[in-house]
C-alpha cells in the first residue's frame, strides 16, 4: 500500500493505471512459515514495512500462504510475556 502511495505522490493519479509490478518493492520483503517473530518483527521495524507476506516452498515458485502486520507479531510477543509472567508468578507462588 505504501509503494502505491509513494508512487501517487510522484505522479499522481495516473499511478492508479499502471501494472502493481511497475510500482511494488522488488525483490519483495517476505519471511517463511519458520521465521522466529522477533525476526519478523526486526525486519518490519528495520525496513520500515507494514505488512509482511509468508510464503512457502523451496525453488523458483514459492506459494504465498499468508500475510503477517506488525499488529499480528506485537499482539503475539504481548501475549507470550504475560504467559511467561504469568508462569513465573505460579512459580514463586508454589516455592
């Protein structure tokens, strides 16, 4: 969405009639299923991205199996620290 954007204000309205391949990052910023989440999250904050696609498969054609945004991988991180808080605290709680 960004790369449209920056794309609209260069040139303006006629962005809207050009091929998404003339205007999108290439090569496209992408992670596979495995990615650890604060990897993930490192690259979006490094490259300054939005959404990140998940794509599978080794070779020449990698099959897009989904897309992660900043808010997915904050939302994750948030909630596996309150689970190991949580851990912790039943821990001291049972010593």
């Amino acid at each position: 969405e960004r790369d449209l954007l920056y794309c609209r204000a260069q040139v303006g309205v006629a962005a809207l009639d050009r091929p998404v391949s003339e205007l999108m990052t290439s090569p496209v910023i992408s992670v596979r299923r495995d990615t650890a989440v604060l990897d993930a999250l490192a690259l979006i904050t490094e490259r300054r991205i939005r959404h990140l696609p998940v794509l599978q498969g080794d070779g020449g054609h990698p099959v897009l199996i989904g897309f992660l945004s900043i808010g997915d991988l904050v939302k994750y991180r948030l909630e596996k620290m309150e689970r190991e808080a949580e851990a912790m605290r039943d821990y001291i709680r049972g010593a």
